[in-house]
C-alpha cells in the first residue's frame, strides 16, 4: 500500500470527525455544484476550518492592505481571511461559478468583501489602477489539476504579476493526487513562475488531506 495511502488509514478517525463539523448545508451546496460542473468544480466537498486555518497561517494578513481569494467557493476560506485582516483592509474575492459567488455576496454581504464573479486568469483587469504589483497576499483554492498547462501557467503569472515584491501566494494541492501526472505538471509550472516555493505539512483534517504551497516572487 502507498505510504500517503497508509497515512490516510492511520487518520481514518480524524477525517471522520472533521466532516461532521463542516456545515450539511455547505457540504450539500458543494456536492450539486461538483455535480453539475466536476471539473469546474474540482472537488466534492468544501475545504475543513483546519485547511482554512493553515493556509491563513503567516500569510502576513493582520497588515495586508490587499488581499484576493481566488476559487472562493463557499467561502470555507473566506471566513478565516476576514478573521485576520484589518478593518482598513481590501478583500477581493473571485469566483467563476455565479451560484457560488451569488451566495458569497448575500452570506458576506456587510463583511466588506468585494464578490467579483470572473475567471483568475482576468485577476489583474479587476484590480484598480495603481492596485496591480502591489497585491499582499493571494489565497487560492483553484482546482489546478482540472486545468491543462497552458491555463495553469496563465493564471500563475497573472498571480506573480497581481503581487508586489514580497508579497505572497498560498495554494494546496490534495495528498493523493500530488505524485500523479496531473500534480507533477502543475508543480512544475508553479516552480516555473514561484522558484522561492515551499511545500507545508499535510493536513490530515481535511477530505481529502492535502497540504500547502506558499510561494513567493
């Protein structure tokens, strides 16, 4: 049996609990997007507030002046940026799926969260004048493997050229998919555009686990 398969055994319990915390209605509201669209969708159930929190995790957010999400979905990660920025803050959050990022602005409406539905390879035509380069921190929880190389490698330039100098991007990557060939091209494509690259530990509570990269221009 694989090691990262093993691993997932030993966690069987963890995983377990952790999807009873996630909200029926969230997980409900996922699984029929992912239905219509799997694809588009890229996954069958929302991240866990463990993922969430570890992908906010040093992202420098307390003093970000602006930040993006990209693939905000139901908002599973949304929540723990707002948690983090300050008041003064700009929060951008893009969705291509306009169900999901009409349910983003009535769920967060009030929260100061610009809702912009639109594709992340336009990340840059939506920022205002004087916005692109100078982006702090870009969260994203794109269905990379779903892409082919030409758009993966689009949107991560789109990405390096969204941030300033310093700035930092964070994605995951699911642990039993990241060794296919799927997974190695993207990471190839990401260390192409991010050479200052590093992958985090898996977080197991989460289905599937999966774990981070955070990455720099």
């Amino acid at each position: 049996m694989p090691p990262v398969v093993e691993s997932i055994a030993r966690n069987a319990g963890p995983l377990a609990e952790t999807l009873g915390r996630i909200r029926l209605q969230e997980r409900i509201r996922f699984l029929y997007e992912f239905a219509r669209d799997p694809r588009a969708t890229g996954a069958i159930g929302p991240s866990s507030p463990e993922l969430a929190e570890a992908m906010v995790r040093d992202m420098g957010l307390e003093s970000a002046r602006l930040v993006v999400e990209l693939g905000a979905g139901t908002g599973a990660f949304t929540t723990a940026i707002i948690d983090q920025l300050a008041p003064e803050a700009r929060f951008m959050a893009m969705e291509l799926n306009p169900r999901l990022a009409a349910s983003l602005e009535e769920t967060f409406s009030g929260e100061g969260v610009d809702v912009v539905c639109a594709s992340a390879e336009d990340l840059c035509h939506h920022l205002d004048r004087g916005e692109v380069g100078a982006v702090d921190a870009i969260v994203s929880s794109l269905p990379w493997v779903c892409f082919n190389a030409s758009m993966q490698r689009a949107i991560l330039r789109e990405i390096r050229r969204a941030l300033r100098p310093g700035g930092r991007f964070c994605t995951f990557a699911y642990a039993h998919a990241a060794w296919l060939p799927s997974g190695v091209k993207f990471r190839r494509e990401l260390r192409a555009v991010f050479p200052d690259c590093e992958i985090l530990p898996i977080v197991w509570r989460n289905l599937p686990p999966a774990f981070i990269y955070r990455c720099e221009p």
